[in-house]
C-alpha cells in the first residue's frame, strides 16, 4: 500500500524554499506514488520521469541559487485535452496522435511558475461524459472506493489528488468538468470565468463552454495554482480583468446574502436529487448559515437554456473528432454527438451563442437580491465503474443529464463556479455543493469557500492509501 503525500501544494512550495526537502525528493515520490498507484486507480494516461527528474534538479540548482516563483519545484500533473511539449494530446481517445510542438499557454505559465510537470492525466473521450472510463486507456477509479468513478471528465486528476499522488492538478470544465469530479473525490475544484485561464491553442473552447482550473485539497491550494496559470494569451477572445485569488482566500467574505437553490434546470430528464446528498448539501447551508449568513431557498430563471447547451456542446464535439487523424476509433456515442453537431453548427448555434446575453440579465436577477447561489453539485453520488459501458448515445446523454443537471448552467454563462467537498453519504461516498456567483465573481466565492474549509476543515479526511491490491474503506 502506498500512502499519499497530503502536505498540500502550499505547504511543498514552503518547504522547498527553507530547504527542508528538494525538488527531485518531491518529484521522485510523486513518480514512485504514479507508479503505485496506476494498477489501481489508472489515473495518469502518460508520465514523463526523465524529464520531470531532470527539471527537478534544474528547479534544485535555482532554489540553491535563492530564485523563488510561485510553484518552483513543486511536481504537477495536468489533464490529457491539454497541450505539453513533446506528448500527445491525445483527450481520452485511442489513435496515433501526434506529438505537441509547444506547450499551451496554461501549461506555458504553469512552467513558468517554476512546476514540474510528472504526467497527464486521464480524461473521457473528448470531455464529453461525468466518469472517466474508455477502450483507450480503460477506467479510471475512485480513490474513496475504487468499484466507483472519480467523476469526469477531469477524473484523472480529481483521482490523482485526492489520492495524494500530487498536490494539485490542472483540469477543465465544459459542462461541470472540474466540479463533478471534486465532488466526488472530496477536493476544492474551481471553474473559473471564461477567459480566466487560456484554453489557448484551442481558443473559444466547445464554443465557449469549456474552461481551464484547479483541483486541489484546499481552498489555499487552488487560488495558488489558478493565480499560477491565469491569464490569456493574446490572440485569445476573452480577457477578462485579472484577480488575485491567494488574497481572496485569506479575507473574510463578509455577511452574505446566499440563495439555496434545490431545483435543477429544465434537462427533459427525471432528476431524483439522493437523500444522502440533499442531506449533506443542507448540512452545508446551515453552517453557512451558523457563520451569520443570511441563507434563503430561491430558484434561478433557468428557463429553457438546455437549448443552448446542446448546439455548443456538440458542436464542439464535431470540432474535435473533426481533428482525429483516425475517426473510425472514436466512441460510436462520440461520432453520434459530431453528427448532431455538424447539423446544428450553422443557424442553432448562431442563436444559441445569441441568447447569452439574455440569459446573463435573466439568471442574473438573481444577484441583484443575494451575493452567491449555492447548489448541489451532482444530484447523485458517484456512479459504480462500468455503469455507462453498454449504454447507447441517447441512453448514455439522459442517465448523464439526470445524474448531473446542476452544474452546466454556468458554462453556457461563462461564469465562475467552485466545488466544495459536502461531506459523504451514509457509505463514504463523497458528495459536492458548488458556490455561484455572476461574472468575475471567484474572489467572493473563493473567499467564502475558504471560510467554509476552516469551519468544516474538510481537508483532515483522507481516503485509505491506495496501492496496487486496491482501497480500504475511506477514514
């Protein structure tokens, strides 16, 4: 069994400036937690040890020298639908893929904070399902209980960090990416608002919907790592105005004015919110409100705005099957959803990227009467591994859509979202609830996230360590 290493990414980047342990130290046990670790939990779709151990030293010669940055030395991983010099982007799909000629730019900046980077981790085939599971790479698991799904679609990541395998980790949110599957592992995950962190060579990402974030055990730990890689690169349409997430996290949010909301959106789905996490959602709402927070149930004006998911979603999905150089080896649910996008990529997109600004003054009501919304972030706890396997596209599209009818909305938005961990279910599965807030909102969600994490100080639970017989029972 190999136990993670739970110091946490601020903590390493303290440590390895007073000189109490060196970056190839760090580097190396990550490698040898990765190799551990993948028999069972399968998080990583490709490590990189020479190179990793080589820029771990060269971190080492820097820190000696008195060079200090953000995340100098400090071992990283990021998500398998992002660009690293010299490996495949390969987005959960099987094939010959070719090899990156640069970084992209979140991974540019992620370098020049001074990470390491010791792999990419698993996604679904192109981002498009809440369970990481596929013929190319096979299923990635649950640290808490290994018979379950992290989530998706960052599950390799979400799985990497809860485990301890790394402190942190790069991921992506097109539908509720980041904040399914930290809900599901008991991690902090940050969607941010669009633009925030560049997608950047992929700009304009699905449309619009997809953006780049954090994973990480602790509030601290992901404005770290979003303050790290946030900001656009210059050809980039969306450039919103720069935050500092860190200071945010230390500051008191003040008295808010929180609207709970129970119901999910329109989805043409039966979405049965669990016991087990409408119980640990309002858990949650009472400490907020026992922190001096005015909490009221309220119910946002959704209206129909699945009708704009749908065109950007599949849209972008024909975009990047479109890009495969084997497409035959796609998921036949995935060259379903490219044909549907290639029918609705002319008039319907064009509406749906339309209706934005509507459904910005519609749902933005909202706030104008409270500061931050707060919801589950799944209606269900995690899926059993194999759950989706046999499923048509259309079967698969309705058990997902009522699995998960919460989180999208804020995609289609392009507004800021953060997972906090809730707690568990009667059997240890870990549940999510998401803070809400209007566009460049992340400085009062993380704010209040981060009074929330001292209250419930959700970071003392850990599962069992992981090795290549399998979990224990989470603690």
């Amino acid at each position: 069994m190999t136990a993670g290493d739970y110091t946490g990414l601020a903590e390493q980047v303290r440590r390895l400036a007073e000189g109490t342990v060196t970056s190839t130290a760090l580097v190396q046990a990550a490698l040898d937690r990765i190799e551990a670790t993948q028999p069972t939990l399968n998080a990583f779709r490709c490590v990189r040890p020479e190179a990793a151990l080589a820029e771990a030293a060269d971190a080492d010669r820097r820190l000696a020298a008195g060079e200090r940055l953000p995340l100098l030395g400090v071992p990283m991983a990021v998500k398998d639908d992002t660009d690293v010099a010299g490996l495949p982007t390969r987005f959960g799909c099987a094939g010959d893929i070719p090899d990156a000629a640069e970084d992209g730019e979140a991974v540019r900046r992620l370098r020049a904070a001074g990470a390491v980077i010791v792999g990419k981790t698993n996604s679904c085939e192109l981002g498009q399902w809440p369970f990481t599971e596929g013929p190319a790479f096979g299923a990635t698991r649950n640290p808490w209980n290994t018979a379950h799904t992290p989530g998706g679609s960052s599950g390799g990541s979400a799985a990497a960090v809860a485990a301890g395998v790394v402190p942190a980790a790069l991921g992506s949110d097109g539908a509720g990416s980041i904040r399914i599957p930290a809900a599901w592992t008991h991690l902090v995950g940050i969607k941010p608002q669009r633009g925030r962190v560049s997608v950047h060579p992929y700009d304009d990402c699905f449309q619009g919907l997809t953006v780049n974030g954090p994973l990480a055990r602790t509030v601290g730990d992901a404005a770290l790592l979003l303050d790290a890689v946030a900001g656009p690169h210059p050809g980039d349409r969306f450039q919103p105005t720069a935050v500092d997430a860190s200071a945010a996290a230390r500051r008191d949010p003040g008295r808010l004015r929180i609207a709970l909301a129970w119901r999910a959106p329109f989805t043409a789905t039966y979405n049965p919110l669990d016991a087990g996490v409408r119980r640990a959602v309002a858990d949650l709402a009472e400490t907020l409100a026992g922190l001096g927070h005015t909490v009221e149930e309220a119910r946002p004006r959704y209206g129909l705005i699945g009708l704009s998911l749908l065109p950007r979603a599949t849209a972008g999905i024909a975009e990047y099957a479109g890009r495969h150089p084997q497409p035959a080896l796609l998921d036949p649910r995935t060259r379903s959803a490219a044909r549907n996008g290639r029918r609705l990529a002319g008039r319907a997109l064009r509406a749906a990227r339309a209706r934005e600004v509507h459904q910005h003054r519609r749902i933005g009501a909202l706030f104008d009467s409270y500061d931050v919304l707060i919801a589950p972030t799944t209606a269900v706890p995690p899926p059993r591994i194999g759950t989706f396997d046999t499923m048509p596209a259309w079967r698969t599209d309705l058990t997902m859509a009522s699995a998960c009818p919460y989180a999208w909305p804020w995609n289609v938005l392009g507004w800021p979202g953060v997972n906090v961990p809730a707690g568990f279910t009667p059997d240890g599965l870990p549940v999510g609830a998401q803070l809400l807030g209007p566009a460049g909102s992340e400085p009062l969600l993380v704010s209040l996230a981060a009074q929330l994490e001292d209250d419930r100080k959700w970071f003392a639970h850990r599962p069992q360590p992981v090795g290549a017989g399998g979990a224990a029972p989470a603690v």
